[in-house]
C-alpha cells in the first residue's frame, strides 16, 4: 500500500512538472512571437521613412533642375546636395529596414523551436 501511494506520488509529480515546463515553453513562443511583431512594426516604419526620404530627394532633384534651366548654379548645387543627403537617408532607413526584418525572423526561428521543445 506504501509502495503504490509513493508510486502515485512520484507519478503525479512528473506529470505536474511535464505541464509547468510545457507551459514554459508556450510562454517563452509568445513573448518571441511578440518580439518578432515588434520589429516587423519597426521595419515597416523604416520602410514608410525611406519612402519619404526618396520623395524628399525626387523634389530635390527637381529643384536643381529647375534652377540649373534658370542659370542659378548655386541654389542648384545647393539642391543637388540636399538631394544627395536625402539618399543616404533613405539608404539608411533602408539598412535599418533590413536588420529589423532579419531580428524578426531571428524571433520567429526562436519561437518555433521552443515550440518544438514543447
């Protein structure tokens, strides 16, 4: 009779622990699950700037060649610069568009695998 409550015991113990550590790892996929949301949020604002940045310079551009047409040299070399930092810009936004994205999908593997433990 000892011997079958202890069995019982012992049972009831590893079934309590199999559940908690399962739970862990369900736990564990959601917080990268939402992780993984976080930067695809943030690579979507990169990508929204960058296409701000690239408008900013097509209007720059625009400019120069308005004022290069009129024989102002000056305001268009000014303008052909603001364009030109207005692309570094929008390369910029672009890289970090990119690196969001691979943290995300870096998420993503994580919360996969620990699902798999589960």
């Amino acid at each position: 009779m000892r011997q079958i409550l202890l069995f019982i015991t012992m049972f009831l113990g590893l079934v309590t622990i199999s559940f908690a550590q399962s739970d862990y790892y369900i736990k564990k996929a959601q917080s990268y699950q939402r992780e993984a949301e976080y930067y695809q949020k943030k690579a979507k604002g990169y990508r929204r700037e960058a296409s701000y940045y690239l408008k900013k310079a097509e209007g720059y551009q625009r400019e120069a060649a308005y004022y290069t047409k009129r024989g102002d040299i000056n305001r268009a070399k000014t303008q052909t610069r603001y364009a030109e930092d207005a692309i570094d810009k929008y390369k910029t936004q672009l890289r970090y568009a990119s690196d969001a994205d691979d943290k995300a999908a870096m998420y993503l593997r994580w919360a996969a695998d620990a699902l798999k433990k589960h």
